[in-house]
C-alpha cells in the first residue's frame, strides 16, 4: 500500500510517497540529509537515528538494545530498522559540514588548462566529497559534502559487497549525484549553468572510480586485490553518469588498493621532485602511503577502518557545528571545544584523537587501552564522559586502538621493505581531511605515527583535491609520474609477517 512520509530539516519540509513494510532508510534514499549508516544498513552501528512519528511497526530487540526505551519513547528511531506501517512524519539533523579539507589553490609552472571555459576538480573520498571549480583566472569557489554512498556501509568493502549484490547503479547514482549537488552549489554561485563545466579531474582511491564509472569490482572483493584496470584516462562525463557531457580525468591508480587519491597528493608535495627522503600517508577510512628514497617509490594501504571518522564510535559524528574537535586536560576534568561553539552534539575524529591522549595523559587510561577511571557506564560498558552526553565508551577506545596501530604498523613496515630507519625520513608529509585538523602531538601520544617524525611533519591537508586541480590547470602533469607509478613497489601488508608483529606490538598506548 502506498502512504506518504513527511521529512522535516530545519525549516524545510518534503512529502514523500513510499510503500508499508519500507524501511524509513529506504523511503529517505537520494535525500540530502538522509542519515549515514556505517554498518551499511545491518542494524549495529545504531548511527542512523531520526525522530519520527505516525505508523510505524514497533521497534524490535535489536533497536530498542541499540538506542534504549528512553530515547524510543522521545520518538527516536533506527532509520534502518523501523518499518512504516502508514503515513508518518521523519525529523532530520542537517548534514551540512563545516569541516571537509579543500585543497590549496596552487599555481602551476605551466598554464595548460584542460577546460575552455570552466573546469572543476574532484576528490572522491570515502566519507566526503570536496569540489574546486576554476576558470582561467582561477579558483572560483569550493564546496564539501558527505559521501552519499554512506547509506551503502562505512568502508570500501562493505560498498563493493553492495555493488556485487546488484547495486551497483545505485552506488554510482548516489555518487553522481553527490558531485553534481555540489557543482551546481558552486555554479549558482557564479551565475553559470552545471554543463558549462566543460572539463573535470576527479580523483579517489582505486575502489572509488569503479563506483563512479560503473566497472565491476569483482576483482577487488578477494586476494590477490588484483585491480583489472588502473585508469588514466579521459571519459565523457555522460559516461559516468552525470546528466550533461564533459571531459573527464581520472588520474592513474597504482593497485587496488592505491589509487589516484595517492597519485594526485603526491604531485600536490612535490615529494618526487626532491632528492629527499620523503614519506606521505593520507588518514582516513583507508591509510594509504608513499615513500620516495633514492629515485624509488614504495606504497601500501592498510584498512583503518572509519574510527577515526566518527563512524562506529557511541558519540561519533562528522566535523559540523558542536561537534567536539579539541578536547585537554584541565585539572581533574576534561576541557572540550566544539566547532562553531555550538553545544555539543557528538565528537569528530580530531575530538576523539585527543580524548584518548587526554586519558592517557591523566591515567584514567592503561598501556593496554583499559578505562581504568570510568565515569559511567553505556549498556554496561564501561565510558569516559566528555561533555554533557558525550562519552567515549570503552568499545570506543578499542576500535581506535586498532586504527592507530593500523597506520602505525603499516608505516613501520615500508621502512622496513625500504631498509630505512626512521631518523632518515626527511619530511613526514601528513595529508587528508583527517589529517588537515589533528593536533600532531596528541596523534603521537597514542601511537598514531611514531613519535620521532613530529619534528619532520608538513600537514598539507587535502594534498589529493590539490594534485587534482593541478592537474586540471595544467594538462602536462597528467601523466607526469605515470612511469614511476607503474614500477613502483606495491606492498601486500596482508602477507607481510612483520606488519602483523607492528600491528600487534601497536595496539598498546607506549
């Protein structure tokens, strides 16, 4: 039977028409600020929360144990686990960010742009989307947004599961659409029109430009992770996807599992340039890295997983207003700054980063990650309030525990392929949205990177969205390290016994 649901944000309401037995996840796809789900819609993240009201089928164990009776009695429910029985009303938080990293908008040696009137470059990442438009005179205007593939799962191998399961339309829908938002944000704001963008550079990791191309990735869901095409090429817009034509760039990947993503952060440091020893590592969902020493390239992934994205974490959420981005130790309590000011409404990654040094530094975390001084417990897990209603629970510090050690060890290991101690890397090039608002000394303190490459760090924030728009201004470094790229040494840490020997000696806070 069909009924309708109207979907309140802000002071913007919509009716939508949808089916009884329909998930309200399902009736809300392709709405701007529909919620993320982490766990790609299972029921166990307990992220995809609305209010909602009118006919709807009676919350099952699972969602009642997630987000408990009293919230369900204020009207909140699992978006992924609520089914509408009849017409029904949904209350959404605006998404919007105040925290994606843009790239720098840097000149280049040579002005060969790849667009006759305007051009835009794009930098799919995992979680966000972010968008440079230019003209000839230069940057224009920039714009960020969420992923909307997130209602498709967290991490890249929960979207290729999604893709192999028949979705693969609607992940490039969602994807496509995304870009085209933003696109459309930035030419209203120069009075033009979408398809007088006649040119784009869209980076993103191997995973990333299947999605948008519509490729099988097959390939990608089992060992060996043997990517059956690594791009570098130009497609038309209508291609992929998008509703109006256009010359499209997809950088080159390097495996499947380092992708362009890497290619256009490498151009932006200029690492391969320089007779330095140079290593670069952009956090995020995926850790991917590069090391250059004496003229070769090494590279390898690891699968941080989106703890430090605010995913999967009790109180976690994305870099918008009254989010918790700073948090130091002020006595014996905790002092915490949220972006924009706003009370708080959960932690971001750069928050949780310094949660955790902070517990650390006043004992209320062991070596071992153990909460030995809880405040509270959550569902009977122990948990460190921060402010408010904001807590890290015990689960919480594990998940980071694994991330960080992740990124720790695979660090360790290309130094180890390359023969390298760590007091020979000359500049520790730290890239990515995550990477842009960190505090270094507290990404340390728990063992984020070693300690040792604090005094060599460049944070050169989304080094990937500005090796794009280099690209973009300048045809000639399309290709530029495409040689390199192909002979470089992809490093499988999954076969690599002394990345598991890091990992494992990394779980622990030193």
């Amino acid at each position: 039977m069909i009924c309708k649901i109207n979907v309140t944000t802000g002071d913007q309401t919509q009716i939508l028409s949808c089916e009884t037995g329909q998930t309200i996840s399902d009736a809300l796809q392709g709405v701007a600020d529909a919620p993320a789900q982490p766990c790609g819609g299972r029921g166990t993240c307990g992220k995809c929360r609305v209010v909602a009201a009118g006919a709807l089928e009676p919350p099952d164990d699972r969602e009642i144990n997630l987000i408990g009776d009293a919230a369900i009695e204020r009207g909140v429910r699992l978006a992924c686990r609520a089914r509408i029985a009849g017409d029904c009303s949904v209350t959404l938080q605006r998404q919007g960010l105040a925290q994606i990293a843009t790239g720098d908008a840097r000149t280049t040696e040579h002005f060969d742009p790849g667009f006759l009137k305007y051009g835009a470059a794009v930098d799919i990442g995992t979680t966000t989307l972010a968008v440079q438009l230019y003209n000839k005179k230069g940057l224009l205007g920039e714009a960020g947004a969420k992923n909307p593939q997130e209602v498709f799962g967290a991490d890249v191998m929960s979207r290729i599961g999604v893709a192999l399961s028949g979705k693969a339309q609607q992940l490039q829908r969602a994807l496509v659409g995304g870009i085209e938002t933003l696109l459309d944000e930035l030419a209203d704001s120069q009075g033009i029109k979408r398809n007088e963008i006649d040119a784009m550079v869209l980076t993103g990791n191997t995973s990333m430009l299947y999605f948008l191309t519509g490729r099988n990735p097959e390939a990608l869901s089992h060992a060996p992770f043997q990517a059956d095409f690594l791009f570098g090429e130009e497609i038309d817009a209508r291609q992929a996807g998008f509703s109006f034509s256009s010359a499209c760039f997809l950088p080159t990947c390097t495996s499947a599992f380092v992708g362009a993503d890497i290619t256009t952060a490498v151009l932006a440091s200029g690492m391969l340039d320089q007779d330095k020893t140079a290593l670069l590592v952009d956090i995020g969902t995926n850790g991917e890295m590069a090391l250059w020493h004496n003229g070769r390239l090494f590279c390898c992934a690891t699968a941080a997983g989106p703890a430090f994205e605010g995913a999967e974490i009790a109180c976690g959420c994305a870099g918008v207003g009254g989010a918790i981005d700073k948090v130091w130790v002020e006595g014996e309590k905790l002092g915490v700054h949220t972006i924009l000011d706003g009370a708080p409404i959960g932690i971001c990654g750069s928050g949780i980063i310094d949660a955790i040094a902070a517990l650390l530094l006043s004992g209320r975390v062991d070596e071992t990650g153990r909460l030995v001084q809880p405040d509270m417990t959550v569902n009977d897990v122990p948990a460190a309030q921060l402010a408010g209603e904001i807590y890290l629970t015990q689960k919480d510090i594990r998940s980071v525990q694994l991330a960080k050690s992740a990124i720790c060890a695979g660090i360790l290991t290309l130094l180890h392929l390359a023969q390298l101690r760590l007091e020979q890397i000359d500049v520790f090039y730290l890239a990515g949205g995550f990477g842009a608002y960190i505090d270094l000394e507290s990404a340390a303190a728990i063992g984020l990177f070693p300690s040792g490459l604090i005094g060599v760090a460049q944070v050169i924030g989304n080094a990937a969205l500005t090796g794009s728009a280099m690209m973009l201004l300048d045809r000639s470094l399309r290709h530029k390290y495409d040689y390199l790229l192909r002979d470089a040494t992809v490093l499988d840490l999954s076969r690599e016994p002394y990345f598991m020997e890091k990992y494992v000696d990394g779980m622990a806070f030193e």
